[in-house]
C-alpha cells in the first residue's frame, strides 16, 4: 500500500484529481474506456468537483459505476449517486448510458440483484467486475464501501453484488447495497481516502497493519493500492 500525506483536505483533493485523471487517460489509451467505481460519503465529494470540471477528464469514455449505495431514492440527500452527480456537475461529456447507478430506489435485495446483474452484463468478457479504479472512503470502524465488520461480503463467495442490513453503529442507519470485497479486489487499483482527525486512529490502526479483520486492511486489487491521506488523518 502506498500512502500519501497532504498539508489538508483541499491539496489530498487535488492529488486524487490528478491521480484519478491519470489513471484515466491511461487506460483510455491502452483499451480505449475508463471504469471507474466511486465511493460514497464525504471525502471524495472535493475531488469529483475537480473532475467534472476538468476540459481535459476523457468523459466520453468513462463508465462511471459506484462502490455502493444507500437504499434512498436518487433525490435523497443521503444518496451516494445523488451527491456523487451533484459533485461532478453531471459533465456534458459523460454520455448517461456511461452512468451505472445502484438502483437505491428498489428494496436491497432487488437493487443488489439489478446491479450484479449488470455488471456481469457489463463485463461479461471479462467473467469479473474488472474496474479499472475504484475509489473507496474509510469508516471510523474501518469499513469501506458498505462492507462493516463481520459483513457477509467480506467473506469469500461468488456474489459480486450484496445488500447489506441498516448498520446501527453509525449514521445514516439504512439498508445499503455494496460491492463484496471480492469485486473490490479484482480492481487494477484502489485508491482509498481519509481526512480529517475523527479518522486518524483507524488511520492508524490500518497502517500499522496489526488489524486483518479491519475491512479496509482486507482490500487487496490486482495492481496497486493507494491511501491518500490530510495530515488530520495521518494523527501529524
Ligand atoms: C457510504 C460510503 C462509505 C464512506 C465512509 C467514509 O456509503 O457511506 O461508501 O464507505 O466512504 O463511510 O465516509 P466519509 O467520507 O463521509 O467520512
């Protein structure tokens, strides 16, 4: 795992930016198209701003997927999409049929079954969810994605695609549905985000890699992972 520390929030934003713009433009050289998943919550909401309004984002040949998603409907301010395409601005360049939402209208188990679904349709070369990126933000218990502690998704399996119970631990308390991490980790790459204080001791506890049942220690993809950090996060 490589980590990168930022003097804050908005220079760790321009970094993923830039990282993530990268990653595009290579794979839209090597193969033509960029699948990207994006992460919920807060943290990335700065860096897709930056990317939807980058000229220069190859968006036309970008396949934007999610990691996982609340059971709200789209116009719900705790949905993932919903925040996620209000960050990015909804860029006139990326075409709607690039846009693969979890359908978080639907009841978990439809919503999880409607996006493997999909998926397996999108990929079906590929036989496995082949992201090229996936971009993952950190629970203060370590989760990413909707993937908690002791979550059946963390667990060895076939399915690609889980809906997961209302977590009480932690806010909002409602049905999600989340990639397993068994479909995280056939990404090329993950990079995963944390800012801010109120994360620096799970920060800790990954980096100091004493913790294997931590969700966010069990991310493995093909290629390489990255955390990007603020100096917050990092406990500088
Ligand atoms: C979600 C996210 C989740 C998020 C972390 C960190 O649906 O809530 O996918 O995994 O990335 O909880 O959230 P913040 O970035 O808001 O701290």
């Amino acid at each position: 795992m490589r980590v990168e520390i930022f003097a804050d929030h908005a220079a760790m934003s321009q970094a993923a930016a830039h990282f993530i713009k990268k990653a595009a433009l290579q794979a839209v050289g090597a193969r033509g198209s960029f699948c990207l998943a994006l992460a919920g919550g807060s943290t990335p909401l700065n860096t897709y701003r930056l990317l939807g309004h980058d000229p220069e984002f190859p968006w036309a040949d970008t396949q934007v997927f999610w990691g996982d998603e609340r059971c709200v409907p789209p116009d719900n301010p705790e949905s993932n999409r919903g925040a996620g395409m209000k960050a990015l601005g909804s860029p006139e360049a990326l075409p709607s049929d690039n846009i693969h939402p979890i359908r978080g209208q639907l009841s978990p188990q439809e919503a999880a079954q409607d996006y493997q679904w999909r998926l397996k349709g999108f990929f079906a070369d590929q036989g496995r969810p082949a992201f090229d990126l996936v971009i993952l933000g950190l629970g203060p218990d370590g989760h990413v994605a909707s993937l908690f502690p002791g979550s059946p998704g963390l667990s060895k399996g076939n399915a690609w695609v889980l809906p997961v119970a209302a977590p009480t631990h932690l806010e909002p308390q409602v049905p999600r549905v989340s990639l397993t991490l068994w479909s995280i980790n056939q990404a090329q790459q993950v990079l995963l985000m944390a800012g801010g204080a109120a994360k620096a001791p799970v920060v800790a506890r990954l980096r100091q890699g004493r913790d294997p049942e931590l969700p966010a220690a069990r991310v493995q993809p093909q290629g390489e992972m990255f955390l990007y950090l603020d100096r917050a996060a990092a406990g500088d």
